[in-house]
C-alpha cells in the first residue's frame, strides 16, 4: 500500500510540474 502510495504521489507531482511547465510555456 506504502509503494502504490509513494508512485501515486510522484505520479500527481509529474503531473502538476508538467501543468506548470504548460502554463509557463502558455503565459510566455
């Protein structure tokens, strides 16, 4: 559960930086 926990965290936070990176890119 610890391991699907920790890959789902790092999933959501590849995901949030990638919409960063888009927003960034977008407002640039």
């Amino acid at each position: 559960v610890m391991i699907f926990g920790y890959w789902d965290i790092r999933g959501l936070a590849h995901a949030v930086r990638l919409l960063l990176e888009y927003t960034d890119s977008h407002y640039e």
